[in-house]
C-alpha cells in the first residue's frame, strides 16, 4: 500500500493528512511534505495520523526529525492518533513522552500551541 500526504491550512495551524501506511519505501513522501512546509515557514504542525494503517521505525524517525527541526525554529508539532496500533508504535518506543499526541484533529486544534 503506498502513502498519501496532503497538508491544509486551518486558522494558524497546518494539518498534514496521511493516508495509508509508512515505512520504509512510502517515509520519503512523508519527510518531502514536512520538510517543504517547515521550509516555507509553517511552523505549527499538526499530523493527522488517523489512517495511517501501519508504521515502522523510519516512519518514526521521519517525525522525530521534523519535530526536531520545528523546535529549532520556535515550533511545534502534535500528532493525531486514535488508533492504539499506532499509538502502541509510540509507547514502545518512549515517544510518547517527547511528542504532543491527541485523539481527534478537533482536539489538536483546540489545544494552544
């Protein structure tokens, strides 16, 4: 299965949609997305996670780059997961504690950055 990302803008935020699964051939895309946004200066990211079918460690690191990138620059980036196969991709690896992540894009918008 490959990946679709789309990135809309809503109020100061840019949502970035992703669709279908990430590893190793699909991340890529993924990364291009991100690093293209951060590079025209939108810095206040929200990932919309939730259908996404399946993520590995590249997809993983796809994200912990751009949040790196994003910090270093005064931004941020949350993630949206309502899926606990996802999210236990996360609890494994601690990363729960160094990304924002919430249940429902409505959530993620609410929250002040």
């Amino acid at each position: 299965m490959d990946v679709s990302v789309t990135s809309r803008v809503v109020g100061d935020r840019t949502v970035v949609d992703v669709t279908g699964e990430i590893d190793v051939y699909t991340a890529p895309a993924l990364r291009e997305e991100l690093a293209s946004l951060i590079d025209r200066e939108h810095t206040d990211l929200v990932v919309d996670l939730t259908a996404v079918k399946f993520m590995d460690s590249t997809g993983l690191g796809v994200l912990v780059g751009a949040l790196k990138k994003v910090r270093t620059i005064g931004g941020d980036l949350r993630l949206v997961i309502d899926q606990e196969k996802i999210l236990k991709v996360f609890r494994i690896t601690a990363l729960t504690q160094v990304f924002t992540i919430h249940a429902s894009i409505d959530e993620a918008l609410a929250e002040q950055g």
